[in-house]
C-alpha cells in the first residue's frame, strides 16, 4: 500500500511527506525527519521539509514559504553534512550502544548538486538490518519517482518548465500573493 501511495503522486513535493509515512508505519522508529539542502546566494541551508513523529503530529514545510536567514546553515549540523558528503550512513547513540539513536542515510545517492538531503530515523535503539534494507528500498523507490517527476516537469531540448509545469509554479506564485 505505501509502494502504491508513493508511485501515486504527480508532486515532487507530496513524496518527502509519502516516504516519511511510510517509514513511521513500517519501522520502530519515534520520528523521521527529511531535511534538505537550500541554496540562496552561494550560502547553503538546511531546511527540514518534513518531521513526523510516530504518536502522531508533525510538519510539512513548503520551501516557497520559509524564512531562508532563520534555517540552520549546512557546517552548523556537522552530523548531517558527514552524512551528506561522506554518502554513508551516520549513526548517534545518545546513551550507549543500546539506547536511543539517531540515523542519519542520504536522501539521494549520486552527487546531484541541486537536490540533496538527508533522511533522519530516530530509534529507541539500533534498527534491524531488515529495516535499514526496507529503508533502501523505500529511497530507492523515492528516488526513482522524483527523478522521473523532475525530468517530466522540463522540456528536454532545452531544461526550461514546460508547460504544465510553468501554470503550476505561476499559479502558485499568484495564490502566495493573494495570501499576503
């Protein structure tokens, strides 16, 4: 059922929330954060699209409508940047090997330089190798469906929006003014 809701979409920004569910649903994990690399005037920051807590509650930020001065800047989350750079899986013990954790895995896995991100699985202890494989699918599948989104928003010829893409993004630039 998460494989059909996660293939569903036509929005490359409803995925990070579908992948997020997905997770919650699927894994012991207390909460799971997507947080992504935004870029403004040569500065980079993190910005988490996505945070959702297994008891329930959660937020879903849209990149348009954030504040891009009052996000954390890249180097400020050493653990998330290792991660990042390194492609490798990064694993926090807070209280000893047994106790709760933080893992941290790439959202994308080759070196795109306009999309990255990173996946956060908060965890009373360390997950299970069954459940960081599910996870790999998961982003793999996550992947797969972003990459297929992104090159169907854009004239192949030249990388501009195409048509449909263009209304969206000029629709949705015009209700944010309204909105004001």
């Amino acid at each position: 059922e998460h494989i059909v809701k996660l293939t569903d979409h036509r929005d490359r920004d409803l995925l990070e929330l579908t992948l997020s569910k997905a997770l919650i649903d699927l894994l012991p994990v207390s909460r799971i954060v997507i947080a992504r690399v935004m870029r403004e005037d040569g500065v980079q920051r993190w910005l988490e699209v996505a945070r959702l807590d297994a008891k329930g509650g959660g937020r879903v930020i849209d990149p348009l409508r954030v504040d891009f001065q009052s996000l954390v800047k890249l180097e400020d989350a050493s653990d998330r940047l290792q991660c990042l750079t390194t492609r490798e899986r990064v694993e926090i013990a807070w209280a000893g090997p047994d106790g709760p954790r933080v893992t941290m895995l790439p959202l994308f896995s080759d070196s795109r330089s306009d999309d990255q991100g990173v996946l956060e699985l908060h965890s009373d202890a360390a997950l299970q190798p069954d459940d960081l494989a599910l996870v790999d699918y998961l982003r793999r599948i996550y992947r797969n469906m972003y990459t297929l989104l992104e090159y169907s928003d854009r004239d192949a010829l030249t990388g501009l929006l195409n048509r449909k893409s263009l209304d969206n993004a000029f629709y949705s630039a015009v209700l944010e003014d309204l909105d004001a």
